[in-house]
C-alpha cells in the first residue's frame, strides 16, 4: 500500500495585539462590553502618565460632569520623563476584535508603547511586549484628521457609522490647550476610580494621575474638591451594590445617548 501522507502540522494560534488599559479599560466587565479579549493582567509602561486632558461629550450627556463647570474631563496618556513608571491593565485580542477597540476610543491618538509585566528572579521584567495605548491628541486638528474617513486611526474601523456620530458629538476644543480650565468628570472619576480599586492599583491611580494642568495630583485635587472627595468616599458603598456593571456600562451608555440625540439612526446598543 501506498505510505500515509504526513500528518498536518498544527495549526498556529492566530497572532494577539496586546491593548493598555488606563481608565475604564481597567476594568474588565467594561472592555467585554466593547471587544472579546483574553489574559487581562497588571503591567507597567514607562515614560507615560495618565492626565485628565480630553473633554468628553459623554460626561455631560450622562450627567457625571458639567461643561459650564468645566467638569468634563477624562483620561489619556501623555508622555513624560523616560523613567516614569504607570501600573496599567493589560488584555490581548486577535484581529477581529481590532475594530471594537478603535471605535471604543474614539477621538484619541492610539499609539504602540513597550510595557512589561511580572518579575523575574533577579527583580526584572519577567515579559515584555508591545501594545496599543490611548494618547492625548496635540489639538482637535490632530483628532479631527486621524479620524475623519480614511483617517490614521479611523481606517482602523472604517466607515464606522458610531465613530462618525461621536466625533460630530463631541465638545469643543475636545482637547483643550495647556492653561485651560478643565476638570475630571466626577461621575467619571467615581467609575475609574472603582475600576482601579478592584485591580489594587487605586493608591498608584491618585498619586501618578495628574490633572489638565499637568502639575496637580488627583489625590490633591481629591482633597480639597468636594465632588472630587465624594466620589472616591462613595467607593465603598458602590462596590457593596456591585458597582462595576455601572462601570462596565460607560461606553454602552456612549452609544445609548448618541441614539437618542444624535439623529442620524445609527445602531448603537453593543
């Protein structure tokens, strides 16, 4: 008889893109909400820190900040000295998934960062990679141009009727200049707060988070600002009532109001 073919070699596992995970992304309920995902975990990048720099449409939308108060403010990465350590969620997803990803982040500058994660037996990095990060665009001409159609960062999801819809929603500038009045969204707050709370990072989160002045500390924002200061008292009792479904429901919420006040019949419940 003629000899068996070989066996087929198996089949290589499809290549993973590694995401970061700054504010609600750190908590694992509120990316599943957006993209399928597997091995999240808490790692570090380095010569990056979170700022509280884009005005965010969906604060004020949701009531969790106010733009007459100038309360609107969520988080991106900007960088910093080249030392500088930021703890960060960590979560892996294949090709497919991509695109939820990009549209989720919608309006920033997504960026490739080296990260690493875990130690070795001589006190070094155990694992280091690659990831996809959200950055803080320059200005709204930056934001403007990566994500119009066909776009650096709008190709990436093209033609996606929800991004279009956010970024007509947005407030302007959505990224205001240095010296501008801008503050974290307290509902906003409250729920990056809780998310880093879950993952023991809430401590790092206060101290290495810095305001859009770039100079103020969230814990000292959280000290003397009272709805600041009650948000993060409030963490107790949320998680208690199991608050991380009311994180998890931040970027769902984003397309809930987009379909009631945008108009253009776009499809927005994940």
């Amino acid at each position: 008889p003629p000899p068996s073919p070989p066996p087929s070699p198996p089949l290589s596992p499809p290549p993973l893109t590694t995401l970061v995970g700054i504010g609600s992304l750190v908590s694992e309920s509120s990316a599943a909400r957006s993209f399928s995902f597997c091995n999240f975990r808490i790692g570090e990048v380095r010569g990056w820190r979170r700022t509280f720099s884009q005005a965010n449409w969906v604060n004020t939308a949701h009531g969790w900040g106010s733009a007459a108060r100038g309360t609107t403010a969520a988080l991106a990465m900007v960088r910093c000295d080249a030392d500088f350590v930021s703890r960060v969620a960590l979560l892996d997803v294949n090709a497919e998934e991509l695109p939820g990803f990009y549209e989720r982040e919608a309006g920033y500058s997504i960026v490739t960062t080296d990260y690493c994660e875990g130690r070795g037996p001589e006190g070094g990095a155990a694992r280091r990679g690659v990831a996809l990060m959200c950055a803080a665009c320059a200005d709204d001409a930056e934001a403007d141009t990566l994500w119009a159609p066909g776009g650096a960062m709008e190709r990436h999801c093209a033609g996606s009727e929800y991004v279009a819809a956010w970024m007509r929603s947005s407030l302007r500038p959505l990224w205001p200049p240095a010296g501008a009045h801008l503050l974290p969204a307290p509902g906003y707050l409250r729920l990056c707060a809780a998310a880093h709370r879950r993952a023991g990072l809430l401590d790092h989160f206060l101290d290495s988070t810095l305001l859009h002045d770039g100079v103020t500390t969230l814990r000292a924002h959280c000290e003397r600002d009272e709805g600041a200061r009650r948000a993060i008292a409030s963490l107790d009792e949320e998680e208690a009532a199991g608050s991380d479904e009311e994180a998890a429901s931040m970027h769902g919420d984003a397309r809930g109001a987009l379909s009631r006040s945008s108009g253009h019949g776009v499809t927005l419940e994940p």
